[in-house]
C-alpha cells in the first residue's frame, strides 16, 4: 500500500497544508511519496524530500504546471496513479479544484475532508455542519481523499532523506490559461496557518469599527484576523478572513470571537481551536457553549481595555 500525496507549494516551499496530508498519508501504514508538480521549482521538490516519513518525491517541471492549473495538474498526477493505492490532496481551494477531476477520471468516489484514518478503506469526516461524523467505507481500487488539515499534526519539515526522482511533465491541456492574480499582502500571518485569530462579527456594526476595533488587539497578539459570514456579508470584512463552513476551517492554539453569536456556520470552522475565547454582551449566544473562556461585556469596551492590559 502505497500513498501519493500531492504538494501545494509556491514552486520555491512547501505549504503547510502539505505537511498535515503527509500525516494523515502516514496513517494509512505504508510508503508516502510526494508529488511535486511545477515550474523551476527544484526548492519545492528538496524541501519536500526532507520532510519526516516521506520515501521518495517526484519531481514534474513544466511551464504548463507553473500556476497550478488544474486541468494541468489533474493530468499530471493520473498520468502516475497507477501505481499507488490512495492519492492524497489537501483540503484547500487548490485541492478541492484538482481532487474531483482526477476522481472523475479514475472512475471513483472522492471521499472529503477526512478528520480520521481508520483503516486502508475506511475513514472519518464530518457531515452536517460537524454536527456528527461519518465513518465511510470505500471500496474502490484507488482511494482519492481530501484531508481537512486542522484534524491531523503537521509532519516535521526536516529529519527525511528522501530520493527525488524527475519525471516527464505532462502537456499542456489548452483547456484553461493562467491571466493573472491579485494576492492580498499583509505583515500578520495567514489565516489558516495562525496560531492565534482574532475575529469579529456582525455586532461590530461597521467596517470602520471593524478595522478600528480588531487590528489592535491582533498587533498585541501577533495574530490574524478572521470574521464571521455575517460580518463578510455585511460588508465589514473581505472574504478571504471568512471562518466557517463555507470560508476558512482553522484550529489556532488561541481563537478570540469578538462579537459573533456563534452559528452553526462559524462554528464549523474555528471549533477545534485549542482554546477559545468569546466576547459578547448578550448571555444566550451560542458561542459561550463551546467557549473555554467567555466574556459577557460589550466588545467595545473590553476589546479596548484588553489591548490596554497587553
């Protein structure tokens, strides 16, 4: 039983999420090899050799795969599957697009967002919100799984030694073109990746008060900053710092809800945070259910008075 991971990377480093699918990889109890599939991007294929418990990385340099195209992509991994008994993507934007295609292709059901490795077959994910899990079963030859990173450790970016080997790039598809990307940069750190979130709801009342209210308290933290879907929607926030169901799953060491309610929504993405800590005025917000830490005051007051006490 062998599994292939597949690496999302900048062509120069390995991201996180990577790391976490080499976990869940390792769980299934045989080789892991990564496939690292870009443009020039012998760093990303060196650092992913070097992570702990992978056996061999293969390495596809093409300037078709330089923007992680993922009809591109799609092709270049199916043009390796045979070979191995579970292919591995991270539960990302990059994975969601790429995973179902190559499902797709091979015939088979892509099994979501795994929280757990039970057996070579047979795996947990959560459905309903996470409200309750799902023990699923497959019985196809080749297992295309996505894997929610907050549910498994990171693996070690160093202590492997494994080969990287060079195998032929695929084509390009014509079926898409890269045009261009806007990306938002910023000093905290990203989202996903923080090991403490700040984030604000819709009783933050306005953008103004969002950016005025928010930004100091992460500065002291050293923190991201997330908002709830109602505080997206309003307007308040852009939806890149939206956690929930349907944004950003996360699981920070610190999480601190500043004025969300806590819906089923947002609690579907930040409620395996390690600890967590709400604010909020009204006593009966569903957020204090699953808070380590709750604070019943007006976010106006308090969040200004914390930054103070920092």
């Amino acid at each position: 039983m062998t599994a292939l991971v597949i690496a999302e990377h900048d062509n120069n480093s390995i991201k996180g999420a990577t790391l976490n699918v080499v976990t869940a990889a390792k769980a299934l109890g045989g080789d892991v090899v990564v496939l690292v599939a870009g443009a020039n991007a012998g760093a990303a294929a060196a650092a992913a050799a070097q992570i702990a418990g992978v056996s061999k990385v293969l390495h596809a340099d093409g300037a078709q795969l330089a923007d992680g195209l993922a009809e591109n992509v799609a092709e270049q991994v199916l043009a390796v599957a045979s070979g191995y008994s579970h292919i591995l993507f991270p539960a990302t934007a990059s994975g969601k697009n790429v995973a179902p295609r190559v499902a797709a292709k091979l015939d088979v059901a892509q099994i979501s967002e795994i929280t757990k490795v039970v057996s070579g077959d047979t795996f947990e994910r959560p459905i309903y919100a996470g409200n309750a899990i799902a023990t699923v079963q497959s019985a196809d030859a080749v297992k295309v799984l996505t894997v929610r990173g907050t549910a498994f450790d990171a693996a070690a970016t160093t202590g492997g030694a494994a080969a990287v080997e060079t195998i032929a790039a695929v084509g390009d598809s014509g079926k898409s073109s890269f045009v261009g990307r806007e990306v938002t940069k910023s000093e905290r750190p990203e989202l996903t990746a923080a090991k403490i979130i700040v984030s604000g709801g819709r009783a933050l009342g306005s953008s103004e008060k969002f950016n005025e209210v928010l930004p100091p308290l992460a500065d002291k933290l050293g923190a991201a900053i997330g908002a709830s879907r109602a505080a997206v929607d309003a307007g308040y926030a852009p939806n890149d710092l939206q956690v929930g169901q349907t944004g950003k799953i996360v699981a920070p060491e610190l999480y601190i809800a500043c004025g969300i309610s806590g819906a089923i929504q947002h609690l579907a993405g930040m409620k395996d945070s390690k600890v967590i800590v709400a604010i909020n005025k009204d006593p009966e917000a569903p957020i204090f259910q699953v808070a380590d830490f709750g604070l019943e005051a007006d976010l106006f007051t308090a969040v200004p008075e914390l930054v103070k006490a920092l």
